[in-house]
C-alpha cells in the first residue's frame, strides 16, 4: 500500500498529517500510534525549522508492505545533517522531535534529492502482522 499527499506548510499541517494517516490505521494496528506520533514531529520539524514559507508544500509518503513501515516527508528547505541532532538542554520545551524518531524507529535518515529535503523513518512491522 502506498499513500502520498502535500500539506501546505502552516502550522495545520501536522494534524492534518495525523488526521489523514487515521484513514490508513486498519493496515497497521499494532503501529499506528507510533507512526502518527513519529509524522507528526517530522512533519512539525518541517514547518518550522526548513525556512519554507506557508505556501509552500510539505509531501509525505507512506508505504506500507508486509515487513516495514515506511515514511518519507519532503520540504524544500536546506535539510540538516544528522549528526548534528543533539539532545536539547534538560529544561528546554520542544525539540525533542529528532530524538524521539532516532530512539523510536528502527530505522531514519536525511537526504537531499534534486533540491528537496527528505527526512525519512522506518519501522519493521511484527512478525505475527506479516501473516494476517
């Protein structure tokens, strides 16, 4: 299963990101908490750290196949690199997003593609779910 949409890049975006991944949630019910949580801290990373205005899109990609789970949101920003995503100081509010998605998921990374900025994530789907 593959479901793709943009999202205008306003601060709506992350729950509309959330409301849309509902529609997908009887493909992955052992995962569809955490693959909503882990949409919702990129997509927000997305709107307010990739210097893109309202306007512009924020696409994200969900596959679905019987071992993994897989997203991919794209923005037109500069992107960052990886290693650079540190724990913030103990008392800050927020981010937290990137952390959460490196200790949460099994897989994620940053690549920059013709221009874009893709911050993807992969979760590997329980065995019992790969024979339902």
């Amino acid at each position: 299963m593959l479901l793709e949409f943009k999202l205008y890049a306003d601060r709506r975006a992350p729950g509309r990101a959330r409301r849309t991944l509902r529609s997908i949630s009887p493909e992955i019910p052992e995962q569809s908490d955490l693959v909503e949580l882990l949409v919702t801290e990129i997509v927000t990373n997305a709107v307010l750290h990739a210097g893109i205005t309202e306007e512009e899109p924020v696409s994200l990609a969900l596959r679905v196949t019987p071992n993994l789970v897989r997203v991919e949101v794209t923005d037109s920003g500069p992107g960052f690199d990886r290693k650079d995503v540190h724990a913030p100081p103990l008392l800050a509010t927020g981010q937290r997003g990137l952390l959460l998605l490196d200790e949460l998921s099994d897989r994620w990374g940053v690549e920059r593609n013709n221009g874009t900025n893709v911050v993807w994530f992969e979760l590997d789907r329980p065995a019992h779910s790969r024979t339902a």
